[in-house]
C-alpha cells in the first residue's frame, strides 16, 4: 500500500508526458502541413510567371469564385501583417516563400527532436 501514491504519480506523469507528445504530433503535422503548402505556392507563382496569358478561378470565400484573366506575371502582392499588402517581384517572392520553408522545416527538427526526448523519457519511466 505504501507505493499506491509513488504509482500514482508516475501515472499521472505519463498521461501528462502522453499528452505532451500528442500536442507535438499534431504541431509537427501542422508544420509539415504549412511546409506543403507554401512549396505548392512556390510551384504556382513559378508556373504563373511562365504564362503570357491565362484563365484562372479566383476564390472570393464559401466556395465562390471570379473567373479571372492573368495577362502577365512579374509582380505578386504578399500580406505581410495586420492587413498589410506589399508589391514584389517574383523572384523576390519566390525568396521569401523558399526562407519560409527552411525555417518551417528547423521548427520541425526542433520538434521531432523534443518528441524524440519526450518519447524516451516515457519509455524509462515504464
């Protein structure tokens, strides 16, 4: 009976740890998510940029969209923030976008090395 409160505690610290590795999980997936994304934007402002001229569906929300007409491509507009939209170059676009990425993907280093650590400090405690 003495032990009752020692294993008590030790299954409360597991649930928590538990917990914990869950939440990275899903920020993990979450960053993987945005990572895809913003790679696919890449991928699309590259393609654009090629095109001289060409129709394209512009989401306006709820599932409605304008039928658009793209002539050229060699400025995109970013939101920076707090409704803030600047003018760039493609290219320039293009930079900040593929920066984005490579720090998306230290964050998710950095994470799946604290799962790593939580997952082995569980794994000791059993």
């Amino acid at each position: 009976m003495a032990d009752q409160p020692q294993d008590t505690q030790k299954l409360m610290a597991q649930q928590l740890f538990m917990q914990q590795l869950q939440q990275l999980e899903q920020q993990i997936g979450s960053i993987e998510q945005q990572r895809v994304d913003l790679g696919s934007l890449k991928e699309n402002i590259v393609e654009l940029q090629k095109l001289k001229k060409v129709k394209i569906h512009t989401p306006l929300g709820a599932g409605v969209f304008l039928e658009s007409e793209v002539k050229e491509v060699n400025d995109v507009l970013l939101g920076v923030g707090s409704g803030v939209i600047v003018k760039k170059e493609v290219s320039d676009a293009v930079k900040i976008i593929e920066r984005q990425i490579v720090e998306l993907e230290k964050i998710s280093v950095q994470m799946q090395q604290e799962l790593n650590n939580l997952t082995k400090h569980l794994e000791l405690m059993q």
